[in-house]
C-alpha cells in the first residue's frame, strides 16, 4: 500500500514536471513564432517603401521635365533624377542620361565650375588632398589625388604612342594664385597700362585666386616636348595636341578654354588647359562641341547670373 502511494505521488511529480516543460516549450514557440511574424512585416514594409521611393522620383522627375520643358529659355526637356554621389544630375533633350547611364558615371564629384560666377569654398585649398603626377628635375607637380591617378595614365599611355607630353602647372595653392596674379598685373602696369586695365586684362589670361581651376587641383597646363608656349596658340599645331584631342576624354580630361568660346569662358583660347571632370562627362562635353559654361546652361544648371544652381563643388 505504501509502495503504491510512493509510485502514485512520483508519477504525479513527473506529469508536472513534464506540464511544465510543455509550459515553457510552449513559451518559446510563441516568442519565435512573434519574432518570425516581426522580420516578415519588416521586410514586407520594407519592399513597400522601396516602391512607394521609387514611385516618388519617378513623379519627381517628371515633374521636373514638365516643369523644364514649359519654363526653359531654350525649349529643351530636361530629366532630373538624384546620382548614386548625392549630386543632382540633369541632362538637356539630347543629352538626357538614363537611369542605366547615371549608374556609369564616374567621378561626378569633379563634374563643377570654377570661374568668377562660381569661386571655390574658402576652406576647399585646406580640405584638397593632393598627389605628385609629373617632375620636370626641377619642380614637382601636383594634382588632386582622387583624379590624380587619371593624369599619370593619360601621360603613359601617350608615351605609348611616342607623344612625350610635360605638366607646366598643375595645382596651385590660394597663395600662389594670389602672386602668379599680381605678378601678371605689375608686368601690365610695367608696360604701361593703368593698374584698373592691367587687372581687366589680365583675368582674361589669369584667374582671380579662388577663382582658378588651378586652385581646384583638377586642371593640368600641358605641353610636349614638341613644343611650350604661353605666349601663343602654336601647341594646336603639334602631334600632342592632336593626340589629346582624341584621347583625353579616355581619361576624364576635357580642353577646358576652347578656341571661340572666349566670351563664354572669360579666358582666351588655351589649347594646353585641360581639366578633370570624369571619363563619362568628359565624353559628354567633347562630344557636344560646348564648353562647360555651355553645358551647363544647356542642362539647367546655371541661374540668370551664370551661377550653378546644381553639380557644385564640395
């Protein structure tokens, strides 16, 4: 009788026991069950928000072409859409980028202007981080160091092909501008014009510091050992200048200061300056003809005041 009541309350112990485990089993489905329902509306609310982001640029940018086509000055339809860099991207009627071009573009960082509407930051000389990219024994020259890179292999792939190209000026610091600038108006004012026409003058030659490709660290004066000089349009003449005019684009290179387009620039007609604005802009700018005022304002990037409202540097 004993033995029976033992093995009664024993067996009683195991069935709550057991009960209890099945509690906590229990417990447990329901927690993983509530984690796998969370995860999936997660990643479901997640999928909608992608389509309702999606749908939002794609309204985004057809209001902006709706808005471009009825408001332009030039009747061009412009495509406005956000790149991959965080810069605004647009495109004029026949130079308008897909989404699948957009993906393609290189170094849009690079793609701004510098010139007297549109001077650089005041801290970008200190922020510019810069590499060595050609030595003459005598000086050295430096470029800014994300495109640097871009510089080296254009000049070893000429010498491929027997063109000996040269740096005669690359980047160069706020301070430097500021003498190379003042420099050039002293020698006007030494050959007898007044200092007001020595400045006008020379800001057709020379950027104002700030005001300078040069200070950018993106824009190389070259030449060849065929043949070096400021004074005169001559390089256009040279094997060089032919070679860069098919290739630099290769390499993100455009000539910055073409010839006819000086009241565009502001600057003459300088068949050595060439800047780095990306393999896929530069491709885009050589190919229509324009020079970078021009395409900006073909695209919608500049103000009345020829000040770029979009692709602006830092």
């Amino acid at each position: 009788m004993e033995r029976n009541k033992k093995m009664a309350q024993q067996k009683k112990r195991r069935k709550k026991k057991i009960s209890k485990q099945a509690l906590i089993l229990r417990w447990i489905m329901i927690i993983i069950l509530v984690l796998l329902i969370w995860f999936a509306v997660k990643k479901i609310a997640s999928a909608f928000k992608k389509v309702d982001d999606t749908a939002s640029v794609t309204s985004s940018v057809s209001s902006a072409s709706t808005s471009q086509t009825s408001g332009g000055t030039d009747g061009t339809t412009d495509s406005i859409a956000d790149d991959p860099n965080g810069i605004v991207i647009g495109a004029g009627d026949d130079m308008t980028e897909t989404t699948a071009e957009q993906e393609n573009i290189d170094n849009a960082w690079a793609m701004f202007l510098v010139n007297n509407q549109n001077p650089l930051p005041d801290d970008y000389d200190k922020r510019i981080k810069v590499k060595k990219v050609y030595s003459n024994g005598e000086r050295d020259f430096e470029f800014d160091e994300r495109a640097a890179d871009y510089l080296i292999n254009m000049f070893a792939a000429a010498k491929k092909d027997g063109i000996n190209l040269t740096v005669n000026s690359s980047y160069r610091t706020i301070e430097y501008q500021q003498f190379n600038f003042d420099r050039s108006v002293q020698q006007r004012v030494n050959n007898g014009m007044s200092y007001d026409e020595a400045v006008l003058d020379t800001e057709k030659e020379v950027a104002y510091p700030g005001k300078s490709e040069h200070n950018a660290g993106l824009s190389a004066d070259i030449f060849s050992d065929e043949y070096v000089s400021f004074d005169d349009d001559g390089f256009k003449n040279t094997k060089a200048y032919a070679w860069l005019m098919e290739n630099a684009a290769d390499y993100g290179f455009i000539l910055r200061y073409p010839e006819g387009k000086e009241d565009e620039t502001g600057i003459i007609y300088e068949p050595w300056h060439y800047r780095f604005v990306g393999v896929y802009y530069a491709h885009k700018v050589s190919e229509s003809g324009l020079c970078l005022e021009e395409y900006f304002k073909a695209n919608g990037w500049l103000d009345e005041n020829g000040t770029a409202t979009q692709m602006t540097a830092f």
